[in-house]
C-alpha cells in the first residue's frame, strides 16, 4: 500500500476539506514519529495515518467499524485496517486496541493535532512554528475550547506511551512543525 494510493482513498470517501487536512497532518506526524521509532517503515505509518479517519465522513456513528468494511473492499492489508482503527479503543466499537508503537502514537495524537490545529488558529501567526507547549497546556485546561478534543483520550495516550503530557505535547508540536513546513 503507497501513501498515493491511501490519500486517493481517502478522498474517495471524504469530501470535507478539514478531514482529509486532518488526515494529511495525521500521516505527516506520524511520519515524523516513524523517523525515531520505526524508520525503516516511514511510508507504512504514513499510510496508516492517512487512513485512520476513512469512514468518518460518511459513517460517523460507526467510526472505526465501518471502516474495516470499506478498506477491506479497497484491498487494504488487515494489518494496515487494525493499525489505523486502533486509535477508536475505547471511544467506538473498534475491535483493535492499540498495541503497537505506532498505534499508541497515533491514539494519543489524533485528538491532540486537532486541539494543537485549533490552538494554532487562535495565534496571530495562525501556525505552529512559534506555538509552546505553554500554549497548547493552557487551552487543554479549558474544556470548552476545542470541546470535541477528548482530554482523556489525550491524557490517556500519553499514559499509554509511558510519556508526560508535556513530552507528548512538545513532541506532536514538533512533529506538526515538519508537516507545516513541508506542506504535508
């Protein structure tokens, strides 16, 4: 499976421009986090990442469950199905509960990017290249900003890692850097 042929995926199913910026920033962190953890497999945990919102558009009250229905028919490996639906353990019917590295990284970062992105959007330069984990740390504690931003899923994530927020915080900031400064 190419990174190619998961965004045409992607796109096939989701129309809405946030959603598959999400899952392009969704590949790109995870990506980076592939460099320090599995940098053999970079392309596979992109792949994975631009995947693990599929069905999300359509089927949004079965997230993480109709979506091995849909990357099943596209011929999308089992291996690649469990890994991008692990990250709704606990949240949706998902069957996968994440184990792998990867699929913790992505737990833990899917809700996090999207409060990190709305963080962003409040800073005049509306980017992540001068945002501190301060900042994100603060909007965390209010849990009216960015409300569809699971702090326990976040928090959770975190534990799962054997990471402190903060760790996981300065991280995806970093790892939302690269994919803003590469445009992907």
């Amino acid at each position: 499976m190419t990174l190619s042929k998961a965004e045409e995926i992607l796109k096939k199913y989701n129309k809405e421009p946030f959603l598959l910026q999400h899952g392009q920033t969704v590949s790109g962190v995870l990506g980076y986090f592939a460099k320090t953890h599995d940098p053999t497999r970079e392309e596979y945990w992109r792949v994975v990442g631009m995947l693990h919102d599929t069905d999300f558009e359509q089927y949004h009250e079965e997230h993480c469950v109709k979506g091995i229905e849909i990357l099943k028919s596209e011929g999308v490996p089992d291996d690649i199905i469990a890994s991008a639906l692990s990250h709704g353990w606990g949240m949706t019917k998902s069957p996968y509960e994440p184990s792998h590295i990867m699929e913790k990284i992505l737990y833990a970062t899917d809700e996090l990017t999207g409060l990190i992105g709305a963080t962003a959007l409040m800073r005049p330069s509306k980017s992540v290249s001068d945002m501190e984990v301060s900042s994100v740390k603060k909007k965390f504690k209010d849990k009216k900003f960015a409300a569809g931003c699971s702090r326990d899923v976040i928090k959770q994530g975190a534990e799962n890692l054997g990471w402190t927020l903060e760790e996981l915080m300065q991280e995806t900031i970093l790892a939302m850097r690269e994919v803003e400064a590469n445009g992907n």
